[in-house]
C-alpha cells in the first residue's frame, strides 16, 4: 500500500513539476511538484524498509535432557514476524 502511495505522490509531482505550463499568482505548481515527487520518494523507501523487515525469521531451537528417560530433546521454534 504505501509503495503504491509512494508512486502515486510522485507521479503527481512530475506531473505538477514538468508537464503544466500554468502561471499562478498565489500558487508555485513547480515547488509543489518538487515537494510532492520528495514525500512520494520517502514514502516509496519506508514502504519497501517495512515491507523487508516484515519478511524477516527468529528461529529458536532448545537443547535439554529429559530428567525421566536420559534422552536429549530439542525443541525447535520458528516465527516468521519478531517480536516488538
């Protein structure tokens, strides 16, 4: 979602920044172009940022003896989101 965001805000921008040829008295259409394509390029970096961190793994394996029968036993844990 806020990758597409991202391009979104950006292409705004260009189009604000290099495609309209109107003058305003009240308004600067190129600045507000150029602060579009900037925030769509932050938001466009912490998207991906986000979306990579999602993908990362903990993996947690645990080695003891059973005090009954005298066996080794591991005990293996996986989670596909860390915690906080």
């Amino acid at each position: 979602m806020s990758i597409g965001l991202g391009i979104f805000l950006f292409v705004v921008g260009a189009i604000l920044r290099f495609a309209l040829n109107v003058q305003l008295a009240w308004i600067d259409l190129q600045l507000i172009g150029d602060l579009l394509m900037g925030a769509g390029a932050v938001v466009a970096i912490i998207g991906i940022v986000l979306l990579v961190r999602k993908r990362s793994t903990v993996t947690t394996v645990r080695t003891a003896v059973d005090p009954q029968s005298g066996e080794n036993v591991a005990q293996r844990e996986t989670r596909s989101d860390p915690l906080p």
